[in-house]
C-alpha cells in the first residue's frame, strides 16, 4: 500500500513538473502571412441613353422685386418651353436659386437673381429640342452651367468593368508570384472604386453660344461613356 501510495507520488510530482516546464516555453509563435497586393483595372465603353443638365435664368436691375419678378416671368417661360419639348414635369426641378446685390464700384446696388433649373433628357434624341426651347429662342434661359451624359442601365456595365478588373488582378498576382517561385492560395482583401467618363460640357457651351437667330437645330453627338472599375487585391501567397 505504502509503495502505490508512493508510485502515485511520483507520478503526479512527474506530472506537475511536466506542466510547469511547458507553461513556461513560450507559445510557437504563428508564421507570418505572406502576401501580394496588386491594382487591376476594367474598363467598358457604353452608348449614353439619358441626359442631366442645368438651365440657368439670370436676371439683373436695380429695383430687387421688379428683378425677382421678371425672373420668375421667365423662369415660368423657359419651363414651359422645356415641357412643351416634350420634357415631363417630374423630369424638371429647381436646382439652386439665390438673389444677390453688387457690391463693386461699377455696378454698386445691382442686383442678381439667379435660377438654376435642373432637368433630366430620358429621350436623348430631344436634347437638341430642348436646348433650343430653352435658351435659342430667347424664353428666358441665358446659358447651360453643367450638361453630362448619363446611361440609365449602369449596374450592367458596372458588374462587367468590375469582372475584367479583378481578371486583371489576378493576372498580375499570378504573373508576380510564379515569378517569384510562389502560387496565389486566396483573397484576403479587395477594395474598390470606379469611375463615369463622357463628353458633354464643351460641345454644348459652344452650341449654345450659336446666333440664336439662325434656323439651324442645335446638333448633338453623345459618343460614348468609359465606366471603369478600379481594385486593389490582396492575394496570400503559398509555396
């Protein structure tokens, strides 16, 4: 009994320091991940199907409600010109409107309203219409200040930039890390951005500055828009 006693003294004393000498080694530290981060890009060019632009209905005097006054009289007249182009009412909104007084030596206590009205072309075959309805025949708008192409399906063409990026970016992980003896093993991070790209502003200042007397319709060429995604991946490496 004495001896049992004894061999379970032994063992749990064995036992006790066993624990104790690997409490005190430290812990196998975990290897470092090792990794690549690369930038693909995907670019795809679509046909515009809308139009977003701004009129503007400027108005100045020297007597402040007479001003206000005739620039509601024509900011009426250029909306309905705009509705009679064949724009509906929800597709048309007051953008931005402001009256203020000068205060230079020249033109000291004159005053300025402005009314900027905004308008969306679902129909972009009218965007010559318009312009014309709007500013050509002298309804009252006196210049465009933003004119952009817009496509009214952007997730389809969003979704195919952003597949032919991240193709982009695994190509180049691939590349650099067969290079380097080493294979792609997983994404460990994707951030992304993208971008719209058209022609507009220029060409439409220029077709608005046009004699406003001539018969000629004001021309418009939408060309294309580049939608472009952009990412940066990434990519755990393995041997």
């Amino acid at each position: 009994m004495k001896k049992m006693i004894k061999s379970i003294l032994i063992i749990g004393l064995g036992a006790a320091l066993f624990s104790s000498c690997m409490l005190g080694r430290p812990a196998k530290e975990d290897a470092p991940v090792r990794s690549i981060t690369v930038s693909g890009s995907g670019s795809v060019s679509v046909k515009p199907d809308m139009v977003s632009m701004k009129f503007i209905v400027r108005t100045t005097g020297w007597n402040c409600p007479q001003v206000a006054e005739r620039n509601a009289i024509n900011t009426a007249n250029t909306i309905a010109a705009i509705k009679e182009a064949g724009i509906p009412e929800s597709d048309i909104s007051t953008f931005d409107y402001s009256i203020t007084q000068d205060n230079s030596h020249n033109y000291a206590g004159e005053y300025t309203v402005r009314n900027t009205i905004a308008v969306v072309i679902r129909n972009i075959d009218l965007t010559g219409k318009v312009i014309d309805a709007a500013v050509k025949n002298n309804t009252g708008a006196n210049g465009i200040t933003s004119f952009e192409y817009l496509v009214s399906d952007k997730a389809t063409a969003l979704r195919e930039a952003r597949t032919l990026a991240i193709k982009n970016a695994q190509d180049a992980a691939s590349l650099l890390a067969g290079a380097s003896g080493c294979k792609v093993n997983g994404v460990l991070e994707i951030r992304e951005d993208y971008t719209s790209a058209g022609r507009g502003n220029e060409m439409m200042f220029k077709a608005v500055s046009m004699d406003s007397a001539s018969g000629v319709p004001t021309p418009i060429v939408e060309g294309n828009i580049t939608i472009t995604s952009n990412v940066t991946v990434k990519y755990e490496l393995a041997n």
